[in-house]
C-alpha cells in the first residue's frame, strides 16, 4: 500500500491538471468519492482536480457536499485535457460513457475501485472487491498517510459508506463500523446526513410505486420482474431503488428484476439477490455489478428482454 501511495503523492504533486470521475450515472458512492478526493487533493497539495460526470445525478444527492462542484462533461471548454485522471468506483471501462475519451488521453491513470474487474483501466490501482464502498479505499489511504481531512471530507466518505451499503444492510465485513466508527468520531452525524438524502422529487416516488404495483411473479413468487416504460422511465431518477428495495421485502421473494426502457430498443436491467449471486446473469447480458446486485443494458425491446429474463432465471 505505502508504495502506490507515494506513487500517488508523486504524480498528483507533479500533475498541471488533474480530472476524477466515477461511472456514467452516478450513484452516491462514485459521486461522495469523487468530491472527496478533489477536497483532499486541495486540502493536502493545494491544486484544484474536477470532478467530471456523464449521465444522470439523481436529486437525492443535491444535498452532498460540494456537489456543485461536479461538472458535466458537455460543459467543459473544447479540447480539455488532463494529464492525471483518477477514477473512482467506475467498475469496468463500458460504465465510462463519454467521458473516455479523456480518460485515454490522460498521461496516467489512478483507479480507486471495489468493483471486480479484469480489465483494469488505471496504471495505479488501488482496488478491493470486499469493500463495501469506494470511499472505504479512499479512508485507508487517508488512514496510512495522515493526509488533512475536513468536515466535508469525513461527510462524504459517511454518505459513500451510507448509500454503497444500503444504510449498512449489506455490509459483510466489521471494517465498514470501524471506518464508520472512527468518521462519527470525526463528526459525521449519520441521522442527519441519511435524512439529506431523502430528496426525491415527488413524481419519481409516485412513478416507482405504481411500478411496484404491476410487477408480475414468476417461479413461485421467487422472482419478481418490474418494468418501467419509457414515458415512466423520464420521471425516474436514478435505478429505480424503491422498487429494487420494495419487492425485495415481500416474503419468499429471491430476486428482484427491474426493466428500465431507456429506447424503444434499449432495455436497461437492474438485478438483485437475497443471497443466491447473479452476477453470471448480468455479465451474460453484458453487465456486470457485484454478486447480489448487478445490471446490464441490452438492445432489443422490452417485451424480448422480459422474456429473455424468465428464460435465464429457469432452474435458479
Ligand atoms: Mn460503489
């Protein structure tokens, strides 16, 4: 660990322009991880990184700290380019979308990641699937080399861990409440940051409970697949989470499938397991994601993908 570090601290020191992004689409983990790292950087080497997003920032996380401050890609002057990039929670290259491109042109990548992925992106990789956050990752490099942190900091690695981990639902390991443990000691106030993010707009809370309402089950009642269509999928914001998190309360339920129609012929599909893993289910559709919890995005219509998905969940 302590040698990548320095590599870290030497290139961030030496680096003109610095850019840090997370996945298209961002979720609070790639957002919160993103922020803090540019807080950090500014903090510890006095240099100003930006933070890039492609895709949707849902509204739940217009309370985070320095969200502002993240800049969509279309906005930024011509020509931008980058001679440090570090990514953050990004899990494969696919999830880049747009902003790829700078990516590639960077001199040096550094990755921050607890996605699995054999294909990785970054020239420094500080990566582990077994935490349950990015933002984790990010705490033990902190952790190992005393670097200054600050309210925001400590309340985006908190908001990270809080979203990443389902407010602590799927933690497996205790690493998550020691480094929870010690941001409260630090000052996160965990009511207060969970109660920031209850933010949606109305309409997508009204949309996701009708959608809840006409989900169908299958095998028994084992599995449930939801689908949104694309007049619908306008007013979400976001996966879909209150769907995902509502079916998968209903006794007997073991997998929740959520169909997102982004086009009449791109059909976006959100994945979740009690416990039996899925995630060979997603990377068969493309995606990828982690165990219990996966998507992909595939380009056929609804009604194809819908069938596609009973068809490979037989026998499960
Ligand atoms: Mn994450």
């Amino acid at each position: 660990m302590m040698e990548k570090i320095q590599v870290f601290i030497e290139k961030v020191r030496n680096a003109k322009s610095i850019a840090i992004s997370g996945h298209k689409n961002l979720d609070g983990d790639a957002l919160c991880s993103a922020l803090a790292l540019m807080k950090l950087i500014e903090l510890n080497f006095g240099k100003k990184a930006t933070v890039i997003f492609d895709g949707n920032v849902p509204r739940d996380l217009d309370n985070v700290p320095l969200r502002k401050e993240a800049v969509f890609h279309k906005s930024l002057p011509e020509n931008s380019k980058y001679d440090l990039y570090i990514l953050v929670d990004y899990g494969t290259r696919k999830n880049l979308g747009e902003i790829e491109k700078y990516v590639d042109a960077a001199d040096f990548v550094i990755e921050f990641d607890h996605h699995f992925n054999d294909d990785l992106v970054g020239n420094l990789c500080f990566d582990d699937d077994e935490k349950v956050a990015t933002a984790q990752i990010i705490l033990d490099m902190i952790k190992v080399v005393n670097f200054n942190i600050d309210k925001d900091i400590v309340d985006l690695l908190t908001l990270a861990i809080i979203t990443d981990s389902g407010n602590f639902k799927f933690v497996r390991y205790s690493d998550v409440f020691k480094d929870a443990a010690l941001l409260v000691e630090k000052g996160a106030d965990i009511p207060h940051l969970v109660n920031s993010l209850n933010n949606k707009d109305k309409k997508t809370v009204l949309v996701e409970s009708k959608v809840v309402s006409e989900a169908e089950f299958f095998m028994k009642g084992r599995l449930v697949i939801a689908t949104i269509n694309h007049a619908d999928y306008k007013k979400l914001d976001g996966r879909g989470d209150i769907v995902l998190s509502l079916l998968a309360q209903i006794r007997g339920v073991q997998f929740v499938v959520l169909l997102k129609e982004h086009k009449e012929d791109q059909i976006g599909i959100s994945i979740r397991s009690r416990e039996i893993p899925i995630n060979e289910i997603a990377e068969s559709l493309g995606g990828g994601g982690h165990l219990c919890a996966a998507g992909a995005v595939v380009g056929d219509t609804l009604k194809n993908v819908r069938s596609l998905i009973i068809n490979l969940f037989k026998g499960m």
